[in-house]
C-alpha cells in the first residue's frame, strides 16, 4: 500500500511498487536541462546509476572532460564529484536505455516552421522518435518520465506509441517538469520551489509516481513535492512561464509609459511589488525577456487555445509576445535616433549576448533582435560577452528564428559570418573608438568597469544604453556621457537641452538678435501610438497635443512674426513656393497644404510618425507668398527639432 499525496491509500500489485528498488536511471538528452538535473541527482542518491545519453559526440565528449559544454554556476563542482562513480555521460543511447528503470526524456522541442500550426506549435518529432526508440531496446518495464516542456497531452500520444510495440512490456508515463532557472539551476535543484510529479490516476500510475518521489524524496522535503495528474502537470509548466513572462512584458509596457509621463519604472514597479498580492520579483523592466522557455511556450499555449476553441484567450496571451518584441524594437529605435537619426558606419560596443547573467545560453535573447537592429541600420558592432563564444555569437546572427532549437548536428556547422559584427574579448576593446555603448546582459563585471578610461577612448559625445539597469547612470553622465536607461529614459530629455539651445544659438542669430524661441520634442517611435510634443521650456516632460503651437519668434511688439510649427515627412530640403491666396489648397511635395477659411495662415497636415522635416508656415497678407522653413532633425536621447535652413522670406 502507499500513499501519493493527499490520495486514499492503494494496494498495489504491480512491478512498479514502491518495494522495488530502482538502481538505473537514464536520461535522453544531455543539454541545459538533463545534463545538470541528473548530475543533481546522482549527487543527492549515490546507491542511483544515473547515465546521460545524446547522438551528439561533441556534447557528450565535453561532459567528460573538464570544459562542460554549458556555464552554470556550481554544476563543474557537482559533475567532478560523481562523475565515473554514479554519473556517466554516453553515446550508447540503446544500451543504457535497456538497462534503465527509469527513462528521462528531455530532448528538444522546437516550435514548428512547416505545416499545421507553424510558427506556434510544439514540434515533437525528436520525442516521438526518443519514444519509439525505448519501445523497440527496452526487455522489461519501465517508468519514462517527461521532462521536456510538452503540450497538454503528450502523454497520451507517448503512450499510444508505447503500448502499441511494447512486445508485452509494461510503460508507465509520468510528467516532471522543470522549473529550473538558467544561472540559478543547481540551486534551484538543491532547494526547489516544488518538485511536480504528474501520473495516472491508476493503481499502476500511483506506484509509478511514488517510485519517482521516492527518489526526489532523499533531499527534497516531501511537502514541496507535488503531485497532480498528468495532464494538469504538462500544463503547469505552460502556464508558469506564461505568467513570468507575462509580468515582465507587463513592468516593460509600464516603462514606456513611464518614459512618456516622467515616472521612474523602478519606483513604480517598487510600490506595486510592495504589495503581498503581488511581490517584488520578475518586476525588473528590461530590454526584453529571453531564453528557450517563455517565447516557445506561450506559443505554444496560443496554439492549444485555438486549436481548443479559445481565441480570446489565445490572443491574451498574444500581447505578451507583442510586448516583449516592441520592448526590443523601441530599444533599437532609442539608439539610432538618439544618435542623430543614423548610425551607419558607427561603431557600437555590445555588452552582454547571453540572454541572462551566469548562463552562456543565447537561446532567443534580446541581443539577437537588437543586434540585427543595428545591422539593417548599417552599423559595426563589437560585442563582448564572457561566457558566449564568437562562433556561437555568428551563428545566433545568421540563423532563421526557431532553428536555435534542433539539435547541434541539424544546425548549420558553418554560418555565413556577418562582416558588420567582430567579437572582443574584453570589454575595454569592444569599446574602442565607439560612438556607443549597448547593455544587453546583467553580468556583474560591468558593474566594475573603470567607465572614464573607456570614455576617454570612445568617440563624442560618448552614448550608453543600458537595456538592464546596471550601471549608474548618474555617475556616468559626471563623467560626460548621455545616458539613456530604461529606469529613466525621460529625463535624458532635460539633460540634452542645453546641448539643443547650443545648437540653435547660430540659427537664432540669423533671425534677430532678440528673438526668443521655445523647443518641443517628440517621441520617434512608431510604435508607442499618437505624437506628443512636450513644451519644454514651460511644462518639461508633460504631454501637450501636437496641435499646440510650441515655438514662436517675436521681432518686435510693433511687427510681430508668428510661426506654427507642423510637420512633413519628406527626405528632401524644403525650398520656397508660391501659393496663391485664393486656393483653397495646394499640393506641395506630395503634402497636402491647406488654407484655413478667413485667415491666411497656412497648416499642414502632421504626419504622426517617422517625422522627418519640420515644416513652418507664415502668416502673410494675400499677395505675399508661402514662406517654407526646412530643419533636419537634431537628436539627443528623445527626438529634437531645431532648424539650419531657412528661406529668405523669414
């Protein structure tokens, strides 16, 4: 008899009972999940055989030797105490599959590109074939265990395959996920949250589930180990990362905001984790969310949405996908329009490629996205990052989205090498001679760097994006850089005026020597919905209507000028033009100008987005032309606009 969980007490007659001891465990699959797990667990139950079996070579080859094919903090430690003891790592996949009581499988699970559900849903070709492989080796009955992150339902499936070439053997399914955190695995593996274990509801499947507890039992308190039915464990996991990603595209979306009204994300996302219901953590806004879980399995949970009937929900779920790729795309869009609307042939020091801290992993990182970014903008990019490697850095450049996700042996061995981008090894070479600085991982050694030495071999003026809050940004702007932090964004806008008033010092003159001239600005980004002009001079950082006349030029009080300020998408200078009072309209570039009814002040109509030129029209008597003013933007930070051509009108 046992008991599982908060379940009535069973007699089991079976082979899996909880008097039988198991003595083999094998792992398919040797990769960020199987490879550290199974160490965990050959450490914690030496009287376990525990092997870990992959087709790769090279993989395998590396955890024997004393370069793990993977970073995680405290796991080299583990590995050299067991391994050749209790921990194996082989190539032999049939044979140690065949001896084994019990079968992890963790092997990949891509999103598929072709077919039904591309784009969205789980490709389990690698588990179908994991499957069929263990039903045609095995010789006695076995308890397989998923630990890959499946769909709802896989099990059903496994199992179909399973007893259909049993040959008589007995398969119990069960699903274990992980919820293990990359640079925090082993202790994650150590002290877990919880340990779920997922079975049928079975006499066969309770004594399956309680062979797998025992095994968790012998460091893991038993009331952290739960256990549920299989279906409700397989979604489990879909459904936790689901709502880890969907809190940091939430403190991400409240950035943007932040950045528009002049709040501090870290301090409202502060008093929001001050909240039990709530708490402090996955509240750190940040360039975007990364790694092979959270993008992968919320696609994952829309497919299953829509394929249930659910498009409401599935489309919930959408947002948090769409959050976190305009995060990564409002980044890139700060950059270059930070830097004075180009940054061809620029130089720009990546820091940081792995999508986290203490990991190598680059596996959908927001560094990708970024990189890319800058690319198509044709600048040269340096990146720097201590545990990612040059060949995996190009290869991540040069790969269709999803394929990071096959296996090593499926992927292209020798990726087309990008020219725009060289690898460094160091961060003070990465940033010589940049005009830029991006920030894309938190490794705690960009803390420490000695910033006025990297200052002083960069280009002016020397930019820093920190796309994970961790310099500080203060500190940085004593030193004379401009500083654009997700944390405080907006208030590089109010830095950068003196360098806008600077700039129109010269124009100023041509005008009049007292003429009195105000500055607005306006976000670039496409995404972030209507244009807003801030009137800097008198209501820094608050949002006015772009309607509202923000700029004005006085002569005199007997003859005074005044200017309405529009806007023109147009990469052409602006050049003088007639019209004639008495049309209603006239085409002017492509544009279309009006005449307001009982005035002679002309408007034009404000393209919202990608603004380009700055158009200003004159009130004039009716037989006086359009006076046009043209101005190339000039960009700090937030988008500025001052004026360097004029027409001889003004």
């Amino acid at each position: 008899s046992i008991r599982v969980g908060d379940r009535q007490k069973i007699h089991v007659n079976s082979d899996f009972t909880s008097e039988k001891k198991m003595v083999k465990i094998c792992c398919i699959g040797a990769g960020y999940v199987g490879g550290p797990t199974m160490a965990v667990i050959a450490l914690k139950c030496p009287s376990v055989e525990v092997a870990v079996v992959d087709i790769s070579v090279p993989r395998i080859t590396a955890w024997n030797s004393d370069q793990l094919p993977i970073y995680e903090p405290g796991l080299d430690d583990v590995v050299k105490q067991c391994r050749g003891k209790n921990l194996f790592f082989s190539t032999d996949v049939e044979k140690h599959v065949r001896e084994a009581d019990i079968v992890f499988v963790s092997v990949n699970t891509p999103t598929k590109t072709r077919g039904l559900g591309a784009g969205k849903a789980a490709d389990l070709t690698y588990w179908e074939s994991a499957a069929r492989m263990i039903a045609d080796v095995s010789v006695s009955d076995k308890i397989v265990v998923e630990k890959s992150t499946v769909p709802v339902k896989t099990a059903e499936a496994i199992e179909k395959i399973l007893t259909h070439n049993s040959k008589g053997i007995k398969f119990q399914i069960l699903s274990n996920p992980e919820f293990l955190a990359e640079g925090t695995a082993i202790e994650d593996l150590f002290k877990p949250d919880r340990v779920l274990i997922g079975g049928r509801e079975t006499p066969e499947g309770f004594a399956a589930v309680k062979a797998l507890k025992d095994i968790y039992s012998q460091w893991v308190p038993e009331e952290r180990i739960l256990t549920t039915n299989l279906w409700s464990a397989e979604l489990s996991k879909l459904a936790a990362n689901a709502f880890l990603a969907q809190r940091i595209s939430s403190v991400n979306a409240m950035s943007a905001l932040c950045e528009a009204t002049g709040a501090n994300v870290t301090e409202v996302s502060y008093a929001v984790g001050k909240d039990s219901r709530i708490g402090p953590k996955f509240l750190n806004s940040s360039v975007g969310f990364g790694g092979s879980c959270f993008q992968k399995d919320i696609l994952n949970l829309v497919y299953i949405c829509e394929c249930n009937g659910l498009p409401e929900v599935a489309e919930y779920w959408k947002q948090v996908i769409k959050i976190n790729d305009y995060q990564k795309t409002r980044f890139v869009n700060r950059i270059v329009s930070s830097m004075f609307n180009t940054v061809s042939n620029k130089k720009i020091a990546v820091l940081g490629f792995a999508f986290k801290k203490d990991t190598g992993d680059t596996r959908e990182t927001p560094a990708i996205d970024v990189c890319k970014g800058l690319i198509g903008d044709k600048a040269r990019i340096s990146i720097y990052d201590p545990q990612v490697t040059e060949e995996q850095i190009q290869r991540d450049l040069t790969m269709n989205k999803f394929d990071w996700d096959h296996p090593l042996h499926l992927q292209p061995m020798s990726p087309t090498t990008v020219k725009q981008v060289s690898v460094a090894w160091d961060a003070y070479a990465a940033t010589k001679d940049a005009h830029g600085i991006c920030i894309l991982t938190e490794w705690d050694e960009f803390k420490k760097l000695d910033y006025e030495k990297i200052f002083e071999n960069m280009q002016k003026p020397a930019f820093v994006f920190d796309g994970r809050n961790v310099v500080d940004a203060e500190k940085l702007r004593k030193i004379g850089f401009i500083v654009y932090s997700i944390v405080d964004g907006v208030q590089l806008a109010g830095e950068a005026m003196d360098a806008v008033h600077q700039r129109a010092s010269g124009f100023l003159s041509e005008i009049q020597e007292d003429a009195e001239i105000e500055f607005g600005f306006v976000s670039n980004d496409q995404k972030l919905g209507e244009e807003r002009l801030v009137d800097v001079k008198h209501r820094r950082n608050q949002l006015v209507p772009w309607e509202t006349r923000i700029k004005s030029i006085s002569r005199n009080e007997e003859e005074p000028v005044n200017l309405n300020l529009g806007f023109l998408r147009n990469e052409q200078i602006l050049v003088e033009e007639d019209i004639g009072s008495d049309e209603e309209s006239a085409s002017f570039l492509g544009h279309k100008c009006e005449l307001e009814s009982g005035d002679t002040e002309f408007v034009t109509e404000c393209d919202k987005r990608n603004v380009e030129h700055l158009l200003i029209t004159r009130k004039q008597s009716n037989d006086e032309g359009l006076g046009l003013l043209s101005a190339v933007p000039f960009t700090i930070g937030v988008k500025f606009y001052s004026s360097s051509v004029f027409s001889n009108k003004i």
